[in-house]
C-alpha cells in the first residue's frame, strides 16, 4: 500500500482518501490512479551501431567470379579465363561486329572501342585489339563485360538455329589412314599447344594425291601473329612430317581480308627493295 501511495499524483490525494474511506468504489481507482508502468521511466535498450549501407547488403548481388589474364605471343591478344566452361565442343572466331551478331558476348565485347576479334576457346575467351588501342583503356571495360555476361548464367549461342561448330579434326570413315594420322596429331599434339596461347589452328586439307601439303589456318591469337610463322613451320611443320613421312609441308590458308593485306604488304616490300637497289646504283661509282 505503500508503494501504491507514492507513485499517485499529488493532485489525485483527495479522491485516495475517499477511496480509503469506502466512498469511492475501485472500479473509479484506474480512472484516478496512473499505472506505475507510467511513472517509472524504463532504461531503453542501447542502439547497435550499425553501418549506412550494411541493410542494402542484401540487395547487393554478390559476385564470386574471378577471371584471370594471360599473355600471348601476340601483343594485340589477351586470353581471359573466366574459370567455367566457355564452348562445350569446338571453338568459335568473330572477326567483325556483324559475325558477332549470333553471340551475345562477342557482340557486347565489339561495342568496346578498340575491339577487333573475340576467339572462343574450351575454357578461355581470347580478345585481340588494333595497334592504336592500349590494354590500359580496353582492359577494364571487357573485365565488366565478361563478369556481368557469366555471373548472369547467359547462353553464348542463344539461338537454337545457331550450332555451335563441330571439331576440324573428327577422323570420318571416308579418310584414309594417313589423313587420320594427320587429324590426330593436329588434334591430340598441335593444337593443346596452340590454344595454351590463345589460339587454334583449323584443318583444311591434305594434298595426298597431288603436293603432299598439308593445309591449315591459325585463329585467335595466332592470326597475325608475328611469330606465327615459326609455329607453322617449326612446330606444326616439324612434327607433321617427323610422324607423317607423306607430309612434304604445311601452310598457311589465308581468308580475304588477310590475303589482300598479305598482297599490299608484299608490294610495298618490293618497292623498298627496288628503290634500295636504284639508291645503290645511283651512288656506285
């Protein structure tokens, strides 16, 4: 009773005496008394500090994919390996915007100032850039695009119509034993070394009946490659005709756009040389 007393208002004596006296019912005491609930002001619990952006956290799509970067003999050329699957069988080139129309990522890797060919490899995407273009400015950019296109789960090939290419190198039961030995030194030996570079090479023929050339063209990094001549000669070349002793050489088919720039170069080389050879013959005593 005593603690009840203390926690009334002052101005609310009067009506306790009644009470007490029996001429105020207790059904009128809550109307007259506060709680002591009311009176008594509750310690409130601390506030945890928390950080502004930690409730957006879990808005945030988080992003575990880390794709890695290696050098190619090609100074335009860099593999990325974004650590998944990238063609399930075969390989894929896009040499302008329009061929990259069927992939998604190649499309969006063109849009890239600088871009001028997207290779698709088992495991690695080989991106090459013209000459005028540093890594420096490039590189980033097809860093965002590649981890927004795999973290997204996108298809390379959404198009059913589209197939994917199948393997240069199947031996077919119309070949003949030595073109099936050629296949499977290209495929088995060659090319793990070739796309270890961020390349390929793409069987085209065999002439078996005729020169004993065996036929083939480089991709991804290795297509206009300094050094790809000494891939073609001292390693493809080499090896062919150490197995094969039917294979008398190997070359290297060209598509348009490179014979037409194989040809200007050659013509511009032959004018150097025949303006070397009038300089020498106008300063010859």
């Amino acid at each position: 009773m005593w603690m009840t007393l203390t926690c009334v208002r002052t101005e609310a004596m009067p009506a306790v005496r009644r009470m007490m006296r029996g001429t105020t019912t207790a059904a009128q005491a809550p109307t007259l008394v506060r709680p002591f609930s009311a009176m008594v002001a509750l310690p409130r619990r601390p506030r945890q500090a928390t950080r502004p952006w930690a409730r957006y956290a879990s808005l945030t799509p988080s992003r575990s994919m880390f794709i890695q970067t290696e050098a190619t003999p090609n100074e335009d050329s860099l593999k990325f390996l974004p650590g998944c699957q990238v063609m399930e069988k075969g390989t894929a080139e896009f040499l302008d915007k329009r061929a990259s129309m069927g992939s998604p990522l190649a499309k969006n890797l063109f849009a890239l100032d600088g871009v001028t060919g997207v290779f698709y490899g088992p495991d690695f995407v080989t991106v090459s850039k013209d000459s005028e273009t540093p890594w420096s400015a490039v590189k980033p950019e097809i860093y965002s695009t590649m981890m927004e296109f795999f973290t997204a789960g996108h298809d390379l090939f959404p198009d059913p119509s589209v197939q994917q290419p199948g393997s240069d190198t199947t031996i077919l039961e119309t070949d003949s034993e030595v073109v099936a030995m050629i296949k499977e030194l290209l495929d088995t030996r060659i090319r793990p070394a070739i796309q270890e570079d961020g390349g390929d090479l793409e069987y085209c023929g065999f002439g078996e009946d005729t020169d004993g050339i065996v036929r083939v063209k480089l991709k991804g990094s290795c297509r206009g490659c300094d050094s790809s001549t000494v891939t073609l000669k001292s390693g493809i070349e080499r090896m062919l005709m150490h197995y094969v002793p039917e294979v008398q050489g190997v070359e290297q088919v060209l598509d348009e756009v490179e014979q037409v720039a194989a040809d200007e170069l050659a013509k511009l080389e032959e004018r150097l040389r025949q303006h070397r050879e009038e300089r020498a013959k106008g300063f010859s005593p």
